[in-house]
C-alpha cells in the first residue's frame, strides 16, 4: 500500500511511519499540517491516506476537512482518520457520500499494531473500519429506545459489528454463529432500513450511515 500520513506530533508520525513500513507499506508523505497535506494527496495519489483530525495551523478539524476536500477532488480516496476523542460527527460526515473506503478510529488504537494495519488496509480495499468506542457511545445514548427501524437485539449486535467494518465470517466468530445466519441478519437489517439492492459493500456502507445518523439526531 502506499501511504499519505499526517500528523503534527512528531514521536507519533515516526512511529506509525515505522509501524506501517514494517507491515510492508510504502509511506509517500509524512507531514504535519493541512497544507501540507492537501498537497501530498493532490500530487501523490496514495492507495490511502491516514490523517488525523486537528492539524496545524487551525488545530480544528483541518486534517478531516482536508481529507473530506480530497475525497471531493478524488471520489472513493481512501481516507482513515484517526482522534483523541469520540465525535460521532467526525464519523458521519467520512461516511456521507455511502462510497466506503473510510475509517476513523481513536489514536489509542495505534499501539494495537496489527489492529490499526488491518484497518488501514480495510479501508484502502474500500470497506469502513469505525471505532467500536463510536458505536458503543451511540448504543448508551440509545439505551431503552425503540430499535432503530425495529431492528431486534441480535439485529443491532450484527450493526454494531457491521458498523466496526467486520466481514460476515468475523461477525459469525464474534457471535458464535454460522455465517448463513448473519447473512440472513443482515439481509434483515437491509430490508428494514429500506436500502435497496446493490452490491453489498455499498449497502453495508449505507447501513452505518443510517445507524450514525440515528445516533446523531438522539
């Protein structure tokens, strides 16, 4: 994979250099503010960029503004952004236009190397790899609710699963199922959440905006 990273701590930045070069990766870039990167991703076209969310010099939400504006210029760019805290909003706007191949994920991730390397690669193949501490907020916040779209429990455990960008196998380990019936939870959850029929990676895409957004509006 060939890699655009951005982040302005500089004992950060080293180490996911050398962290992704060491699972095979190929690092273009590695800068530490919004113009900096916004150039990189115009000039390099990387298989995906890792950015995290406040960059110099607004030290805002510059890095996803950044990679949002690249996504416009370049559609599908794999973009996984990475935070020091939960903001559910961060997550719905990566996932607005429902195209996948995007990721965001707490930087306490990052020490769990083989974790944070299957999320890049996750995201650079076009899936979504979202923090389970996101999803797991917007289950609190939705304790004692309706269902969202009269999901049942075991339906909202498979999306929340899904919302993490696990496959269906993963889904099964996780749940000690057989894969046919997650198959038919998620056919379940498509059909009430009104999605139509497309290729699955896109539904399942749509699926978590549909559950960020729930949680968005609660």
């Amino acid at each position: 994979m060939r890699v655009v990273l951005a982040e302005d701590l500089f004992l950060l930045r080293d180490g996911l250099v050398r962290m992704l070069e060491a699972f095979g990766c190929e690092i273009l870039a590695a800068v530490e503010s919004g113009p900096e990167l916004s150039r990189a991703l115009a000039e390099l076209e990387p298989d995906v960029a890792v950015v995290d969310v406040r960059l110099p010099p607004s030290h805002t939400d510059e890095g996803l503004q950044c990679a949002l504006a690249a996504r416009r210029a370049r559609p599908g760019l794999p973009v996984l952004v990475l935070s020091q805290h939960v903001e559910q909003l961060y997550a719905r706007e990566l996932l607005a236009d429902g195209t996948g191949g995007v990721g965001y994920l707490l930087k306490d991730r990052v020490f769990d190397a083989e974790q944070f390397v299957d999320a890049v690669r996750r995201v650079a193949a076009g899936g979504t790899a979202m923090d389970p501490q996101v999803i797991s907020q917007l289950l609190t916040r939705r304790s004692g609710d309706r269902p969202m779209g009269g999901l049942t429990p075991r339906e909202l455990e498979v999306m929340e699963l899904m919302a993490q960008g696990r496959s269906n196998a993963a889904i099964a380990t996780q749940l000690v199922v057989t894969e046919r019936a997650v198959a038919k939870h998620t056919s379940n959850i498509f059909a009430k959440l009104d999605l139509p029929v497309s290729e699955d990676d896109n539904r399942r895409v749509l699926a978590v905006l549909a559950y960020l957004d729930h949680g968005q509006t609660r």
